[in-house]
C-alpha cells in the first residue's frame, strides 16, 4: 500500500495537471492492471503552440532525458517560484532538441526561466544549448485583385508598400514575413496584380 501511495505522489509530481480519473489509468498501465481500452487520447495536427522547443547537440539530449520527470518537477518548481501560470507537463525527446510540453503558451519570462533551469541542470554542457522558442510555420498568403496604381496617391505599388501595410494590419499580429512580398501581373496589359 505504501509503494502504491509513492507511485501516485510520484505521478502527481510530474504531472500536475493530471486528474485523479487519470492518475488512476496512469497506475494501471504501470502495474500491468489494465483493460485494452483507450486511456489517454493524443491526436496532434501539428506542433501546438503550448510547447518549448530547446535545441541542444545529441549527447546533450541524451543525457538530460535519462532523468526527464526530475527536470519536469524541477521546471514547474523553476515557474512556480515566478508565480508563471503554466506547467511543464511531460519531456520529448526530438531529432536534435527537446521539447516540453505545457499546459498555456509561454512567454518570453518563462521561456528565460525555462533555460536558466534547463542550463543549470548538471547533466548537460551549457555551452550546447541554445535558447528556448516556441513552434512556428510557414505559410502563404496569396492576394489577388489588387491595382497596382493607387487611386488615393497615384502611386505604384512596390514590395516595400506592401510590407508596410501588412504590418499596420492588425489582422497580421505577430506574423513576421519569411521573404519579401512578390508582386506578379495577371496579364501583360492589366493594371491588376496578384500579391
């Protein structure tokens, strides 16, 4: 009974945010006392923005995943001492970087926080490590229609008009443009463009 009440505070340390209905699915799969039927469901679309991603050379990763529910609890105690609202809920072990998953998006705070804890680790070569980002992606944006004189300042459009439009554009909040816009006529005698 006591090695089971280990295991459960073992559990509700690593993971904070874990249900009681969960933890007890969490023993199950661990004592070999389960049904075969779905527990935990994990369907990803895609990296989430609830993730820290911290690149580091391969010895290095190996070495800070040989304890990673030691550096989650050391992590939460890391942003707990912060008053951060998120939590490191578990460590993936990725090509050349780790990732740990949270419960909200991090800010540049806990991001800082985040690598001190993750520097001052004993098991890894601070040297090796670079600093902690959030998952991004590439898209495209492709807008059609567009005149390429201005009727208000009998101006043309340039890539630079552009950049500068889309930037004053709070619909564009925190995108940063990967390359400059392109701007491509739709016929050789038309005046409309495509951006």
């Amino acid at each position: 009974m006591l090695n089971i009440a280990k295991k459960t505070l073992k559990i509700k340390d690593v993971f904070l945010n874990l249900q009681n209905k969960k933890i007890k699915q969490v023993q199950r799969l661990i004592s070999g006392n389960h049904r075969p039927k779905p527990c935990i469901n994990m369907t990803t679309k895609g990296p989430s923005r609830k993730q820290v991603i911290i690149p580091m050379n391969t010895n290095n990763t190996r070495k800070y995943m040989k304890d990673a529910s030691t550096h989650v609890i050391n992590i939460n105690r890391a942003l707990k001492s912060i008053k951060s609202n998120i939590i490191a809920d578990f460590i993936r072990l990725d090509d050349k970087c780790i990732i740990i998953f949270t419960n909200n998006v991090a800010n540049p705070s806990d991001l800082q926080e985040i690598e001190r804890c993750v520097k001052n680790s004993l098991v890894v070569e601070e040297d090796q490590i670079e600093s902690p980002k959030l998952p991004q992606s590439k898209s495209y944006l492709k807008i059609v229609s567009i005149s390429y004189i201005s009727n208000q300042t009998n101006t043309k459009l340039f890539p630079d008009k552009v950049e500068k439009i889309l930037k004053n554009s709070y619909i564009f909040n925190d995108i940063v443009l990967a390359s400059k816009p392109q701007i491509i006529k739709i016929l050789p005698k038309s005046d409309i463009f495509i951006v």
